[in-house]
C-alpha cells in the first residue's frame, strides 16, 4: 500500500502488508509495521520504526530516529528482519535489531545504537539463517559515536544486555582503552587490534585479562571486515557487528578508533 503524509508533523502507520510511505515535511512519527516497507522520512526530525520485516528506511534531512524494528522499548522479532537504515543529512540516531541490518548514518554526527550483543538470526535467501551481524558502512571516528544499551544504566531497552563499562555517568566514553597488538592488551574494556584474525574468541585468547562483556576490534580477513565482538567469558568472544569500508590490518590501524567511539546508554 502507498501511504502519504500531507505538510507539517504527521503520525503515518502501515499495514502488515508490504508499504510504500513518504512524508515530505514535519517532526513525524511513522510505524510501518509488518511487511517489508519501504519509508522516506523526508525534512524535519522524524521517528520511523520499520517494524516486523526486511524494511528500508530513509531520515533525509533532519535529525532522526530510525528503528528497524518495533523500537528498543518493544520486545525483539524472532522472525525475518534484516533492515536497510540510511540517516541522511543531520545529526541521527540509527538503532541496530535483530538479523543482517545494514545501517548508514550519511552526513552529520551520527550515533550507532546496538540494544543486545546477541542478534537474533535473520532468515536471508542469499545468506540462509545464520547468526549475523550488523554492518556499519560509513562510521566516522571524528563524527560518530557507538552506544551499547546497557543493562542497569537509566533506562533499559527491552533485551538489553551490554555491560556497563564508561568512565563516568551514562554517554561517557568507555573507562579504559587500548590499541596495538593483542600481546600489549591487557584487561582493558576495549581493545582494538591491530593484528588479523579469524574470530574474535582467538583474539580474546591472545589478549590478556580480558572481562566478560569487553569489546575487541579485529580485522578479519576472512570476511574483509573489521569485526566487533564481545567477550562473554574467558578465552571466548561473539561477534556482533562489521565496519564497512575497512580492508586490511593496516587499514584499521589508521582508522582513528578511540575510547570516545565508544559509549554505554
């Protein structure tokens, strides 16, 4: 169905069909439900929330809030949900779901928000129904940040489950950080690496003192990535997330990462 918003702000909501909505002005609200949708936010500071299915969602200009899903206050889609996030012009807030999410923030000081470390899979015919991963493809070091929803920190997201690990109150950066060789880390919350390797559990291996709920950063050649993943016990990590655009060791090395990257919400 084709759903179209008039002038100023607008509350639009889908069917459980596949959708086409647009709104082209105003602070709007737009639900669209189960279906594969596809929303254009257009100007003005919108919250868009795709719902159930593989959606793609466009802020354009504006400061927004995109969902792929139900939204962090909604329980997690078991089901079929692998969504396209792109923010456009603004300073916007991109939240991470469950499947094989691909998010783009465009231009502007954007926020990645991962609400669990664990995504559910997403059933995805080219890909079959693996556990995957969230694909960041235009992080900034100088602009963007990344926030982990964590569990006891203000207000949880429904499945939060990230540990709290900032230097000070929530949407501070990270209390320790390190970058190097896996052979220098030791015990901080999180590392990148500047080493290859071909899962996150060898790199937690490798580095010592590692906590249960760290975060490391490691370049993958396997998937010509660099991963993020998260320590859930010694010796043992699980990825959760890719940055795109980054295509050797080197490369990460110089990418810029530091502990402001990194918050807990």
């Amino acid at each position: 169905m084709s759903i179209k918003g008039g002038p100023y702000d607008n509350s639009l909501f889908g069917t459980s069909g596949d959708d086409v909505m647009w709104d082209i002005s105003g602070n709007d609200w737009i639900d669209g439900r189960a279906g594969n949708d596809s929303i254009s936010a257009g100007t003005g500071n919108d919250r868009v929330f795709g719902g159930a299915g593989n959606d793609h969602i466009f802020g354009e200009a504006g400061n927004d809030y995109l969902y792929g899903d139900n939204g962090r206050d909604n329980p997690r889609i078991t089901d079929e949900d692998n969504d396209k996030l792109y923010g456009g012009s603004g300073d916007d807030v991109l939240f991470a779901g469950d499947g094989r999410d691909s998010l783009t923030g465009g231009d502007g000081h954007d926020t990645f928000v991962f609400q669990f470390h664990n995504p559910i899979p997403g059933v995805d015919l080219e890909f079959g129904p693996n556990p995957d991963n969230t694909n960041i493809l235009d992080f900034d070091p100088a602009e963007d940040t990344l926030a982990f929803d964590a569990v006891g920190l203000y207000n949880d997201g429904f499945g939060a489950n990230f540990v709290d690990n900032s230097s000070a109150r929530g949407g501070h950066p990270v209390s320790t950080f390190y970058s190097g060789a896996a052979s220098g880390a030791n015990g901080e919350h999180v590392v990148v690496i500047t080493e290859s390797y071909l899962n996150g559990s060898d790199v937690a291996r490798d580095i010592s003192g590692e906590h249960a709920g760290d975060i490391i950063v490691y370049y993958n050649p396997g998937t010509q990535s660099a991963n993020l993943a998260y320590v859930t016990s010694e010796n043992h990590a699980e990825d959760f997330a890719h940055f795109g655009g980054i295509h050797s060791a080197a490369a990460l090395a110089g990418f810029g990462l530091s502990a402001w990257d990194f918050t807990f919400v």
